[in-house]
C-alpha cells in the first residue's frame, strides 16, 4: 500500500506552523510496513485541492489528509473529496452529541457553524475524536483508500493511533513489520562517517541505512523489514555490528538520547559527582546537565569565570599563569577544572575557557577552545579544539565535545 500524506491548511504555507504531523504519520506507517511516497500541502482553496487529490489519486493506494475539519468557512476538506467522490455528507448523531454536551459544559453557546463538524461522508468508517470535537473517516472508493483527520495533532495522533492504525492494518491483511534503530555518534562528520561505512551503503538493500547530520552531530538511522518482528531485530542487529566494528569510538548512544542524558546517566551509574568552570560557555554545560531530572544529585555547582579577575580570585587561577600563557590556554584550562573540583568538593572538574568571537584573542584565532577535565586520583586531560561556526555554535560545541571527551574517559 503506497501512501500520500496530504496537510490542508494556508498557515502551513505562510510558515506559521509546521507540518509536524506528515512526520508523525510517516513514522507510524513505517511501522505496520506502509510506504509512504509523498507529502503534500495544500492551502485552503478547493480548487487546488481537487487538484492535488486528482494527482493524488493516480499515485497513491492510501491517500490521508490532515486538517480542514473544522467549522470555518476556509475548512472545506470534506466537501471537496465528498463532491469528487459522489458522496454526500451526513450528520453523525453521536458526534453531534458530543460537541452538543462540550457546549453545555463550558456553558458556552453553540453557533450554528459548529454542527458543520458532525458531518461525515456517507457509508464511511467513523474514526471518533476522543480530544476535540470533529471526528475522522476512512473509506475506500475502486482501489483507493481516503482517511480524513483533524489537524491538530493533539487530536490527530490520538486518534490515528487508536482507530486510524487499526483500520489500515485491516486493509493490509498480513502486515510486514518494519524495525528501525537509531545510532548517534559525535566526533566524527558524515563525510568521514560516510566513507567508513561507504561498502554497506552501497550494498545495502534490506536493512537500510540512512545518515542525517544535525547539530555537530551525525546520526544513523537503520531500518529492517520483516513479517517477524524478532528477525527484523535480528537483521539491524548485524548491520550496527558492522558499523560499530568500525566507527565505535565516535558512538554515544541509541534513539532520541543525547550527549547530557548519557553523561548524566554515567555519572549516576558510576555515583560521581562533578562541578564546573565556565568562561566561554557562560554556564551552558551546567544549564544543559540541571535541566536533566536527577541533576540534584550529580551536579555539585559552578562557577561562571568570564573575566580573569574570576578566574585568578574565585576559581583560583594562578596569576603567573593569566600573565604567562593567557586565560585562553592549555595551562589556564588545567588549573579551572583542578581547582573547581576541590571547591565544589566533587569527583570530576570540567572547564571550558576560548574564544567564541567574533574578534580574536590574546592572539588567538576564534574557535580556539580549550577544555580541562579534573577527574579525582586522575592525571588532568587538557583538550584543544579548533572550532568552526557563529558565536553560538561554538559554545554550544564545545559543551557537546566536553561531554564527548568525559564519557570516552569514564567508560
């Protein structure tokens, strides 16, 4: 069953909103072995709309639409597929109730317009709307399959997720199951990851692997199809041995995780505690580590030391040091996480000192970064980085590779 994914909504096309719910949709039909081909979007005039349904139809088996639902006069998506497809709209008694009670309830009066969402197209499958008020519908007409629902997705994907899924699934008859696994590597970039891997890309059929960059990071996504849920595990399995035979130090973790989440949870793991000394970063390494839950028992304090003054009278920088090598300096970067660390009292010291722009420094070039790691009855490591990018995207890298650099350390 190939699918076309159809948003109807001109917000979407100004911009004001994005198209969050063609990905959501994406991704569960990837699931139940559904293939989806296209994305479309469409603004609220029927004229086009028909259009894109006409194109629709010679391409796809599945066409689900989002959006247009409601009781506006711009929300006219059943009344466009109804008159195409020759099939009138009629009042679905229960969900007239129900929009009929929610008025009652709020002790809202209910305009004339509002029944307009009660209305469904003739001899379809109801898709009930459990969050809002308009309900969806699925029917079938020849070969091709119509789904209409709400376009908010908090009343879309539930109802997709209840009844939507379940009425394809049934369409299917047998159901392939498709298995996907994320791996997230930092350190290396996808060029490079790309090229060590560049014989399973060329050769891949099923499993598939797809690389996204993003964010100083590189992310691959490996997708296995089977009718047996436990082969297709099996299948991605093998395929992340492979690449982890050959990319495994630049590897941190699965899925939606992230650099913090896994530092985080290594510390807690291992019952270490840390502080840190932040003159570049301004304080985002420990804004990231305490917006994480379970912070309050890793996270000893911090010091933000953007001038030198800081740096030689609170974290205890040695003058000779600021006068002999600079703030922006291997040796500066040392004595920050040493000294943190006694301060706070804890297991591991961190520092970040650089220049993130946009002039030079102290004779350095912006992206300089160095980066020191104190860990207790360990040799200090001192990192130096030549980063590239604005001013943000400098401090917000730095971080990542601090996290990077810690949890190659601990592990």
């Amino acid at each position: 069953m190939n699918t076309e994914i159809i948003a109807v909504g001109s917000e979407l096309l100004l911009g004001q909103i994005a198209n969050t719910n063609a990905q959501f949709l994406s991704k569960q039909l990837a699931e139940i072995g559904v293939n989806v081909f296209y994305h479309t979007v469409v603004g609220d005039n029927a004229e086009r709309l028909k259009k894109t349904i006409e194109v629709a139809q010679k391409r796809a088996d599945l066409i689900i639409f989002t959006g247009g639902l409601g009781p506006t006069k711009d929300d006219l998506t059943k009344e466009t597929i109804a008159a195409m497809l020759g099939k009138r709209l009629v009042i679905h008694q229960e969900a007239l109730d129900s929009i009929e009670e929610y008025f009652r309830k709020t002790n809202r009066v209910m305009t004339p317009n509002n029944r307009k969402q009660a209305l469904v197209l003739e001899e379809s499958t109801i898709l009930f709307n459990h969050h809002g008020m308009a309900p969806g519908m699925a029917l079938k007409i020849g070969d091709t399959h119509y789904m209409l629902l709400p376009g908010p997705p908090k009343e879309m994907q539930p109802m997709f997720q209840t009844f939507g899924r379940d009425y394809i699934a049934k369409q299917l008859g047998k159901v392939e199951r498709i298995e996907s696994r994320v791996l997230r590597f930092f350190g290396i970039g996808e060029s490079q990851l790309e090229t060590e891997i560049e014989d399973l890309l060329d050769r891949q059929t099923n499993p598939t692997i797809a690389p996204l960059a993003g964010d100083g990071e590189v992310t691959l996504r490996l997708t296995a199809k089977h009718s047996s849920k436990e082969e297709a595990i099996s299948m991605l399995d093998e395929v992340e041995r492979q690449i982890q035979e050959r990319v495994h130090e630049f590897f941190y973790g699965y899925e939606e995780t992230t650099l913090y989440e896994e530092v985080l949870n290594l510390l807690k793991e291992k019952g270490l505690t840390i502080a840190s000394a932040e003159s570049l970063t301004g304080g985002l390494f420990s804004e990231r580590l305490v917006s994480l839950p379970g912070a309050g028992d890793i996270v000893q304090g911090g010091i933000i030391c953007y001038q030198n003054e800081v740096k030689q009278h609170v974290v205890g920088v040695s003058a000779d040091t600021l006068q002999d090598h600079g703030a922006v300096s291997q040796q500066c970067a040392k004595e920050m996480a040493e000294n943190v660390r006694q301060l706070c009292r804890s297991n591991i010291g961190i520092s970040f000192t650089g220049v993130a722009g946009p002039k030079v420094q102290e004779g350095k070039e912006v992206g300089t970064v160095f980066m020191g790691i104190a860990i207790e009855n360990e040799p200090t490591e001192v990192y130096h980085l030549q980063l590239s990018g604005g001013r943000q995207s400098i401090r917000t890298r730095a971080v990542k590779y601090g996290c990077y650099y810690l949890l190659r350390l601990l592990k």
